[in-house]
C-alpha cells in the first residue's frame, strides 16, 4: 500500500440510478446488470465526535461511479490465505 494514498473500506454499496436512468431500466435485470453508479452512507455529528446519539447523526451520501460495469478485483495472495 502506498502511504500518500488513503483506502477507505466499502462493507456496503446499493446501486444509484438517477431519473432518467430508472425510466430507461425498467426491468429488475436491468436495474441489477451493468450497473456503474453506486451508492454508500457515512453517519457523522456536526460537532465532530465519532459517535452520538440518534438525533445528533447525519448522513453523507457518497456516490462511486465506475468506469466499467465489470467488477475487477486485484487480490493479494497472501491476505487469501490468511483469511481461511
């Protein structure tokens, strides 16, 4: 891993159709292939501290757009092995 560079870990992503897109994906095979826009969220309070009570927490919505609709992973070797 390259210090310069941060890399955020991603449990959970929904895909993120806009308007015009759900209008051209009518079908669940559509809204589900092909897919280059995703969706996650961040809790966070306004006064910085990492956790809070429910009606101090907001949400940030990030969007991920992808430049091909495959998925291609780089998998390290030695972290497969180690995880089982």
């Amino acid at each position: 891993m390259n210090p310069l560079f941060i890399s955020p870990q991603v449990t959970h992503v929904v895909p993120y159709f806009d308007k015009a897109d759900l209008e051209e994906r009518i079908t669940d095979f559509e809204q589900n292939h092909d897919i280059f826009r995703f969706k996650y969220e961040t809790p966070f309070t306004l006064d910085g501290r990492p956790q809070g009570a429910p009606e101090d927490q907001w949400k940030r919505r990030t969007i991920l757009t992808r430049k091909f609709s495959k998925l291609l992973f780089e998998v390290d070797p030695y972290q497969l092995q180690s995880a089982y």
